[in-house]
C-alpha cells in the first residue's frame, strides 16, 4: 500500500539524513585548527586587502562545492579542507542533499470485471459426437475455442494494466476439477505481471453434480471440486490477500487502495448440494455489515460484487436469477449508501437501478446494479470500471479482440483468425438451428425467416444493445410468427427481450458517486 511506502521512505531519508549530520560533525572536529589559525591570522593585513582574500574565499569555495557535489575524489576533498572552507562548503551541500518526500499524486484505481467465462479445458473433450451434442444445446456459448478466447482476454487484461481483474462467478462449465486446475494455472501469468486476480465462485463451480467430460459418444461424469478445494486452488486470488473473510462463505473485502474496497460476495448455495438459485447467507450480512461499518467510519468507498442478481433484471429470465433474500442485502447496502452493485449469471448485459415501488423518480431511486454479459457468449465482451478524479464512477464494455491475438501469436486458425465475424455466425446459426427444430410444418424458408429473426433480437439483447420494436416488428420474419404462431412462447420471449431493450446497457456513469 502507498502509505507502507511512505513510512519506508521518510525511514531512509532520516537514516541519510543522521549518517551526514555524523559526518559533518567529525568535517567540523577536522577544521577547527584550521579555523584558530585563520583567526590569529597577521595583524598588520589591511581591510581591504581582507576584503580581496574574503572574495577569493567565497569564489573558490563555491567552485570546490558545485565539484564535491558532482562526487569528484577524495584528493580534492583533502585539499579543499586543508584550505579552511569545508565546514560552511559542507553546509551548503548537505542542504542541497536533503529534499523532503514528495507527495505522490493520486492515480483513482480501474477494475477488469469478467464473469460466467465456463472455462472448459481442451483436455476435457476429442471434439466428437458427445462434445457435438453439447455444443448444439447450449446457449450460445464458443465451447470449441474457450481455451484461446481466455488467453486473449488475459493478454488484453496484461496490456490494460487494471489494478484488479475480477471474475465473479461459473469460472467454469460445471465445476470440473480439470477445468478448475488448467483455469487457476492459467490466471498465474496476469498475478506475474503485477495485476491481482480476484475470484468468487457462481453456482456452476462447486459440488456441481453435472461436472463432465465428453469423449467420443460419451459423456462421462467427472470430479467437482468442494468449497475447501475451491478455497485451496483460487487462495493467492484474493483470499490471502484479503484484509477481511466471511469463515462462514468464500467471501472476503479486497482494498483496492486507501480509498477504495470491493467486496467480494460469495451468493453460491453448494453445502451440501449445489443449487441455481443464490443467496447472502444470514452469517455474511453480519460480517458484510462489519465492514461497511469500517468504511463508513474511514470514509471508504465499498463496491459489492457477487455471482447472483440484486434485482429482477429480465422481463425473459425470471426465475432463478435475482438472490432470494436480494430485499435484504438492498437494505443492507443502502443503508451503508453503496450507489452500485456488480454481478453476472444472468449471462445479459444489464443496468438497472431499484425501485422500491412503481412510478418512483429518478432522484429518488436507490442502488444500481450492472450484469455484465457472459464472457463466453458473443460478442465475448468483458466490463472496464474506472474511477474518475472528480469523484465518478464510469463503466464500459469492450470485447475480446481473438482475431489480432491470433494474428499476433501466428495462430492458423481461420476462424480465430476472424473471430468477429465467425462468432456472428456461430451464434446465429446455433440459435436459429434451435428455434426452428422447435417450430413444425411451414415450410423450410418461413421456418428459417421465423427463426433468424429470433435469433438477431436474441443476439441484441444478449449484448445489451438496444433494439428498435418498429424495426423488429417489420420484418418478414416476425410476421410470420405473428400470423402463424401468435401464441407461441418464442413470440412472447421476443416481446419481452424488445420490452428489456428500450436503451443501451453498455455504458454507465454515476456522478460524485463516492
């Protein structure tokens, strides 16, 4: 921390500071001689002629300083204290030794937040019929290329030089122990280079019963990791250099700097089962509430970040996401005037403030939420939270570039050598592939019309782009599902993805926010 640093300096300017003081001391034992003899000098010299020698004096004496301080030998020292000038030469060169600290200017801290990266290991998978039939019933995750989209993340992260990089939650697809043991080894280089790494579990990561492994056409189930294996593989991630742990969770309070405090929240319920559905438990809010007590008291700013939702984000997804006592850790968390909260799980990108009736006003809202989008979904993009000088709080999003990390580390792959555009494709195709599989008897093009239209919004609202409804609604697609399947449950999703999507959700900024 800056303020170890400081005490460490102001130590050694006071240790050179003694040691000259010593040294001045045996300088001025070695010139008094010198000194009585300059002052029972000849009687009969002339003021004047004093005046000449007094002016030659100073001159030399400023010249033998300005060497003696560009370090010349220690003949000329000699020399020049044989000649009766070194005690006040002395003074003046020490004066011009010392200088005081310098205050050093306050850098505000930036944060790289990525979360539901569903590490999956090339080890754990041949790319057969079982790894096939994963992929084709997934949500769009790039399961063939995760490994390299984490080592293009990880460079970007290097080359951003955050101050933290956290991962909050389903590090992992379902909690391997292959794929926890390749991701935790993965992450040492970004602690290598200076960035701390602080992690959190999500419910996919810990005594997850659907940990597996995918070889030919087969898909076997594997080892998980516990909470203590866990605890164990992700320890130099935040946990050893936790100023403060719940011993009831794997939470833990992270000080990003003398001003600032991230509290990483553990809302994963995995003891004795794993479960989706997330929660702050009872013992936690007790300790969370401890170190809001803390802040307040020394006026830190603290930033809560967990796996789970801390509101009802999604008109599409309504179950299972938002934290089952989420009323609780809002008051929690208001009450302690935290402006923000930051999660993931839902895997789409969100920004939404509570309310805690309808009609409220803007002014009058309450904390803030952002769901950054999953990092293993296109457009694979990652959140970047920076505080400002004057006292804001700005989030944005950006995405993987895999395309010039391929390019850069002359990787042949023509799809990572695209990636932007093939991820386009992949998701698409994987969505429309789904929605059509479920729709019968229309006919091979208005399926396909009916099914990509689905798809874009899909895509859209992943991203959290806004969408315009008129537009939408004035396809050829969309009209098919309104005139062949208007009770259909894909056209109800799409109405609801549309109605979530009046605004872009990619960027925040909250002024004065601490």
């Amino acid at each position: 921390m800056k303020w170890k640093t400081r005490i460490i300096s102001a130590l050694i300017h006071a240790a050179v500071l003694l040691a000259c003081f010593g040294v001045l001391f045996v300088l001025v034992r070695l010139t008094e001689p010198d000194r009585e003899q300059r002052s029972s000098g000849p009687a009969q010299e002339t003021s004047q002629e004093a005046e000449s020698r007094e002016t030659e004096t100073e001159t030399e004496a400023e010249s033998r300083t300005e060497s003696l301080a560009e370090g010349e030998g220690e003949e000329s020292r000699e020399e020049y204290f044989t000649k009766g000038y070194g005690y006040d030469a002395w003074e003046t060169v020490l004066e011009d030794m010392w200088t005081p600290p310098k205050e050093e200017p306050y850098v505000p801290p930036t944060v790289i937040l990525a979360t539901d990266l569903h590490y999956q290991s090339h080890q754990a998978d041949d790319r057969g019929q079982a790894f096939q039939t994963f992929v084709e019933n997934c949500d769009g995750k790039v399961v063939e290329y995760l490994p390299e989209l984490l080592e293009a993340f990880l460079d970007e992260v290097i080359e951003k030089e955050p101050s933290a990089l956290v991962l909050s939650g389903d590090i992992t697809m379902n909690g391997e122990s292959i794929n926890h043991q390749e991701l935790a080894e993965r992450l040492r280089r970004v602690q290598d280079a200076g960035i701390q790494v602080l992690v959190i579990p999500g419910n996919h990561d810990i005594n997850n019963t659907n940990a597996a492994v995918y070889f030919g056409d087969e898909k076997k189930q594997t080892p998980s990791v516990t909470g203590d294996e866990f605890l164990e593989l992700y320890y130099d991630y935040g946990y050893d250099q936790a100023f403060s742990r719940d011993e009831t969770s794997l939470s833990y309070a992270y000080a990003l700097d003398e001003k600032n405090w991230l509290l990483m929240l553990d809302s994963a319920q995995y003891d004795p089962v794993n479960r989706v559905e997330g929660r702050i438990r009872d013992t936690t809010l007790e300790w969370m509430e401890g170190v809001l007590q803390e802040a307040e008291e020394k006026g830190v700013f603290v930033l809560p970040i967990a796996h789970h939702n801390l509101l009802s984000q999604s008109r599409m997804y309504t179950t299972q996401c938002t934290m089952e006592n989420h009323l609780q850790v809002i008051e929690l968390l208001e009450k302690y005037g935290c402006p923000l909260f930051l999660s993931g799980h839902l895997h789409v990108q969100r920004i939404h403030q509570y309310r805690s009736e309808p009609g409220v006003p803007q002014e009058e809202a309450g904390i803030r939420e952002i769901v950054t989008d999953a990092l293993s979904i296109p457009p694979c993009q990652y959140g970047f939270l920076e505080w400002k000088e004057d006292g804001s709080l700005e989030y944005s999003t950006a995405a993987v570039n895999v395309s010039a990390w391929a390019a850069e580390t002359g990787n042949e792959n023509p799809d990572l050598l695209d990636f932007e555009d093939w991820s386009y494709r992949y998701i698409r195709e994987l969505i429309s592939s789904q929605i059509a599989s479920s729709i019968r008897n229309l006919g091979e093009e208005i399926t396909w019309s009916m099914a990509g239209t689905y798809a874009s919004v899909y895509m859209d609202y992943y991203a959290g782009r806004a969408i315009n409804k008129e537009d939408v609604r004035s396809t050829k697609g969309y009209r098919w599902w309104q005139r062949n399947l208007p009770d259909s449950p894909m056209l109800q999703e799409m109405e609801a993805m549309m109605a979530d999507s009046d605004r872009d959700n990619n960027y925040l900024l909250i002024p004065e926010a601490m």
